[in-house]
C-alpha cells in the first residue's frame, strides 16, 4: 500500500506513513453480498364477507287483487257506446294497472284481460266521440247550406 499524501511504500497495517507521519487512511474491504434465498411467504387469502341485501321485499303478486282490473275493463269496453262514460273507466283502468305494477304485480291472467278490455274501450270510446263530433259538424253545416238555399230561393221569387 501507498501514502495518499506522499506516495511513500507503507507497510500494510500500520496506522501512519513512516516518511511524512500521516495518518493512513484504511480502504474498507469490499466483501461480496450474501445472497440469500427469497424466504417464501404463504399467500394471504382475502377474507370475503356476504353483503346484507339492499332492497326491500316486495309484495308477492299472489297478494295482490287484479279483479279490480278486469272490471274496469268491462265497464270501459261496455259503456264505449256512451263515450265519455267509457273514457272515464278506460283511464280509471289504465291507473288501476300502473298502480298494481307499481305494487310488483305482474300483468297476466284476469289483469292481462282487463288491460286489454280497458284499451279497446278507450280506443272506442275516442272513436265514437270523434264520430259524433264529425257527425254534427257535418249536420250543422247541411243545415246551415240548406237555410241558405231555401234563402235564396226564396229571394229569386
């Protein structure tokens, strides 16, 4: 080994240089890491737990009455004839639907029926009340070109 400050021979071990008396400085000995073997860890296995359900039960459709349903229907589909009798039952109907689906019925059977017979009935109530509004017009406008007719008829005499 060497003094770093005079670059005099100095024997190994000793703590200062025998020409110039500095003290040598020790280079640390590098020594090759130990490897070691990765020590294998047991895989940790997540704990899953079962969620309480979110949603609230709803009424079985077994409970639930649809007979309310297939009578509106009826009476729409019956009083179609009368128009706005059969109206107001068509939507008495089609509320009473929305509100047993609501209630988590399931529209089939008597309810399925009388949905059906409450949307004819609307159908036909429209129609009929359409065809009595045309009616009149057209017989309110025949009268009034026959008033007008006779009018002046009577007016080349």
């Amino acid at each position: 080994m060497y003094c770093k400050n005079c670059g005099a021979e100095i024997a190994d071990g000793s703590a200062f240089c025998t020409e110039c008396g500095a003290p040598v400085q020790q280079e640390p000995i590098q020594q090759e890491p130990i490897q070691q073997e990765p020590v294998q860890q047991e895989p940790v296995q997540p704990q899953y737990v079962q969620a309480e359900p979110q949603y609230t039960p709803v009424q079985p459709a077994a409970d639930l009455n649809s007979t309310p349903i297939l009578i509106t229907g009826i009476l729409a589909l019956a009083l179609c004839w009368t128009g706005i009798g059969g109206l107001i039952c068509a939507i008495i109907c089609m509320n009473k639907v929305k509100q047993f689906q609501a209630a988590g019925g399931v529209i089939s059977g008597k309810a399925k029926v009388g949905k059906i017979l409450g949307t004819l009935g609307l159908v036909f109530s429209i129609l009929y009340m359409v065809f009595w509004v045309i009616y009149f017009i057209v017989v309110i406008v025949a009268a009034i070109g026959g008033a007008l007719n006779n009018a002046s008829s009577l007016i080349d005499f």
